[in-house]
C-alpha cells in the first residue's frame, strides 16, 4: 500500500492534515477502530480561540490569551510557540467553519463559553459536543475526497525506518507495518512522509475519561522508532469525571462532565453542599485543572468521600438540559438530574501534556514523520494544559506540518532510494488462547499507574511503579514475539511503554510543577524549569 502521505489517526489532526495533504497527492489514512473512535469525538467542551474584533468578547486579546496559557503551564510553556499557535487560533475557527462545522451562535455573534484557567469567554462550542460536530464534519470531506483512502480496523504495529532497517546514516521514516484486523495479516503501509495523529494515553490509568481506545500507541511506535519524548510526567487529571461506581461499560465508567459546566456557573461542594474551592485558589470552581485536581483529590481523602459534587441546581430549570444536552441526557440515562442534585464526580486521567517532541511545525528528529495533536509535544501546554487549548493546537500544527512538509519533501521531488523492507515475520505460535493472561497484564498496569503515579506521588511509589513495570515490560516482550500479533497483544505492548515513559520522566523531576506533584518535592525548583527529555538511541 503505497501514498504520498500516510496518517494513522482520525482526529481533528488526522483528518486536518488529511484534506489539505489531498490536494498535493494521495493519502492513506488508517485507524485501528472505527474512524469516530478518537479522543476529539470525546471533546465536549470546545475550542479555544481569540476572534477578530467585534467577534470576540469585549476585552479580550491575543495577549491575553497568551497569558492565561502561560500562567496554566507553570512556567515550561515555550512562549515563542504559544505566541504562533494562538495568533492562529481564526483562522483555524474559519476554516473548520468552511469545512462544515457549525459553532453555537447568538444571533449574529458566535455563543462564547468560559473555562477554568481563561480570563475572557473564548471558548467556541457546539453544545455539549464540539468534538463529534468536528470530527463528523472533517470525516464527511475526508470521504468525499478523491485522492483519500480511509481505512478502519487497521492497527499500526510498528514504524519502518532506514535506522531500524540498519542504514543508521539516513534516518528517515519508509512507512509503518499495519495489521489488518479482519485477516489478522499484516502490510507494507509505504510512504515517505508519514503523520502520527493517534492520540494520548488515558488507558493508563484506571480511571479515565478516554475511550478504550487510548492505548498511547502513537506515542510507543515513535518512542521504538527513535523519536524524542518529553514530559510525560505532566499527565492532566480532569476534575469532574462521574461518579458511577455501579455502572458498567466504557461511557458509564468514563463520562467525562465538561469543564463548560463551571463556566457556566456550576460550583464544586462536599457532601454536605459546602463549596470548598476557595480554601485552594481564589479562582474558586474556575481554577486551572492542576489545582482542581489536586483540590479534590485532598478533599476526598481528607473526608474518606466517595467523591465530590458538582453543583449547578441554581440555574433556571431547563437551562442544564439545553446547555448541555449530551451531558444531562447521559446523566437521566444513569439516573441522574443534574438540574435537581449536584452531580457526583472524581478526578480522572485526562490528557497528556507530553509526547513525541516536536518543532513548530510538527516535525520529530526522524526525517519525514510529524506527530499532530495529543500525540506531540510541542511546547504548548508546558507543566498543565490550558482548557480547549488542545483542539486549536491539533488543527493549527496539521496545518503548519503540511506546509513544511512540502518545502522539505514535497511529493513531485523524487525520493532517495528506498532500501527493501522485509515482510513481516509472525512469532512462531498461535495467538494466544489465554485472554486471562493479557486482560491480568493490562489490569494491572493501569492499576500501577492509579496507585502509584496518578494526582500525588512520591519517590518511592514511583520506583515500586518502575520495578514492576520493567518485568511486565518483560513479560509483554515474550507475548509480542513469541505470538502472532493481535490488536490485544499490540495494545498492551504500547501501554505498557507509555506507562514506564511517564514514570521515568516522573523519577527524573524532583520537584512539584503544574501537574506533576510529589510529596517529597512539594516545590519548585528552578534548575528543573526545563523539559524532560528522553532519548533512545
């Protein structure tokens, strides 16, 4: 299977950089699911961005905006990108809007809603569910066009590098091995110019508000392919997650109550109705997510609650239920009614503001392969990301990694030699008929990761995390080569790696910045004001 360009993933960055790519050549996009499984479907809350005036709320400036992005980062926002990616914040609403996608309007003035961390209201929605409204926006073209081909169920195993296939003077990235899930074969993806749009890692943990599918398998491909990461110690905990404890499936266990909802006035209590956020922060409910987490976190523990409530039974009746309609319909689905009780939440493992590194372009240090979205870090989102910071980020780099990508390897210039690729080799025994063992392995890293490395940490849960990662990392290896590959033996070999990723990088910061917080190193210190880099060859 041979493009121009190969995207494996089908988010807003997948799908961004995938219709402006098509007008330059043939594109393959692949997903290991269906193509509405991303995190940007999950996105309920909305996209931040500065309108032109008279659009904008009144007062509002790009430098404003800046400013609360700095100020949520803690310090390791790189200001030089914030600047860039902000400053392109209408032209990206403009051409989401041109490609489908319809924002909330008040007449004649986009409905602008406000978020924790945000000064001023920027934040464009579509009710409740401003991921869906983009990526089924973006899809529709996507399948629309000529020169796309989009294929579900198939599962990126590994990338194909010159470094990897022994030309360690070269490396450039060829294309990735693909399984296909309904054979269970595996292909040749070839292309010169690949893009990792695949997401985060949430299923790290045991309470998140990810789909199943947030498995960080962008993240491990880069990292076995010789990519640079950094940061995976700031992974982001959303505060208000539902709290269900007797709901079974993914949706019930991970429903995620938009941070939309404090901004429209709801406000965090305990169980006896009591708001206790300004003992923490004198922005209350409003706060950056770092300190909401950790907020109630401390609460939690300090009462022996179950959770904390979410409150917003003050407003008018009717007004939750046409705010929000996915949330308060989801909410009566489960019993219920968030405009007659405070609605129970907990924190839950959100967003990571690490990755595979990037320049402002989405370029790695491997020729030829952009990370876009969730998946790359580029200095954005520094130590804490800023609220609907993330959806602006992903279509903004799709956008400026096309148009590096065709000053550096545009498609009309012929290619280096491509050296053979050899056929995948299958491990030598069946796929394994103890589902126990793998569902054991997966149950327990995430485990791991919620006891030992979640909201508050310290040194030593962070080595008992490290010691039994190695061994399952261990153990996942004889899986992985000694099996043929399934997408369950696949999915646990990425997570397992983005799992001991975001505890070394943890080990490595001995202090307490943004998201990352230890008992041990209850500060700041400012000879860690710098990323946390790893590499591997």
């Amino acid at each position: 299977m041979t493009s121009d360009f190969l995207v494996i993933g089908t988010g807003i960055a997948g799908l961004s950089f995938a219709l402006r790519a098509a007008e330059h050549g043939t594109v393959n996009i692949i997903t290991k699911g269906a193509a509405l499984e991303s995190n940007t479907a999950w996105a309920q809350g909305g996209i931040a961005s500065v309108l032109p005036e008279p659009m904008r709320e009144l007062g509002d400036t790009i430098e404003k905006h800046i400013a609360d992005s700095l100020d949520a980062g803690a310090g390791l926002c790189k200001e030089p990108i914030v600047r860039t990616i902000v400053e392109e914040g209408a032209a990206t609403i403009e051409e989401l809007v041109e490609n489908g996608v319809k924002f909330d309007r008040t007449g004649d003035r986009y409905s602008l809603g406000k978020e924790g961390g945000h000064t001023q209201r920027r934040i464009l929605h579509s009710k409740d569910m401003t991921g869906i409204a983009i990526v089924t926006a973006l899809l529709e073209r996507a399948k629309e066009h000529a020169n796309i081909q989009l294929m579900e169920d198939h599962f990126a195993i590994d990338l194909i590098t010159t470094t990897k296939l022994g030309l360690v003077t070269d490396g450039r990235v060829l294309g990735a091995y693909v399984l296909k899930k309904e054979s269970g074969e595996v292909e040749i993806f070839r292309s010169d110019r690949v893009v990792l749009a695949t997401g985060g890692c949430g299923k790290t943990y045991l309470y998140t508000t990810n789909p199943d599918s947030s498995t960080g398998d962008g993240l491990a491909m880069a990292w076995r392919a010789g990519a640079n990461i950094s940061n995976m110690e700031f992974i982001q905990f959303h505060p208000t997650c539902f709290y269900n404890p007797t709901a079974t499936g993914a949706e019930a266990r991970s429903f995620l109550v938009s941070e939309a909802v404090r901004g429209e006035g709801g406000v965090l209590v305990d169980a006896n109705g009591k708001e206790f956020m300004h003992q923490y922060d004198e922005r209350g409910s409003l706060a950056p997510r770092d300190i909401v987490a950790r907020a109630i976190d401390h609460e939690i523990k300090k009462t022996g609650a179950d959770c904390v409530y979410l409150d917003i039974t003050h407003k008018p009746k009717g007004f939750v239920a046409e705010r929000f309609p996915h949330i308060y319909n989801t909410l009566l689905r489960y019993g219920h009614d968030a405009e007659v009780d405070p609605i129970p939440v907990v924190p839950a493992a959100h967003y990571q503001c690490g990755g595979v590194v990037t320049d402002v372009n989405g370029l790695t240090n491997i020729r030829g392969l952009a990370a876009v979205g969730e998946v790359a870090h580029t200095g954005l989102h520094g130590a804490n990301r800023l609220a609907s910071n993330s959806l602006l980020e992903a279509h903004v780099l799709a956008r400026r990694a096309l148009k590096r990508m065709m000053v550096l390897y545009p498609p009309e210039k012929e290619s280096p030699s491509t050296p053979d690729i050899p056929e995948w080799e299958h491990g030598t025994r069946a796929a394994p008929d103890e589902q126990v063992v793998i569902h054991h392995n997966w149950d327990e890293i995430r485990r791991i990761m919620q006891d030992y490395a979640s909201i508050v940490r310290t040194d030593n849960r962070l080595q008992r995390a490290a010691i039994r990662l190695h061994n399952l990392r261990r153990e996942v290896r004889e899986f992985y080569w000694g099996h043929r590959v399934t997408p369950d033996i696949l999915e646990l070999r990425n997570l397992v790696t983005a799992a001991s990723l975001i505890v070394d990088c943890a080990i490595q910061r001995q202090e307490s910045r943004g998201i990352h917080y230890t008992l041990d190193y209850p500060n700041k210190k400012s000879r860690f004001m710098k990323d946390t880099v790893m590499r591997r060859f």
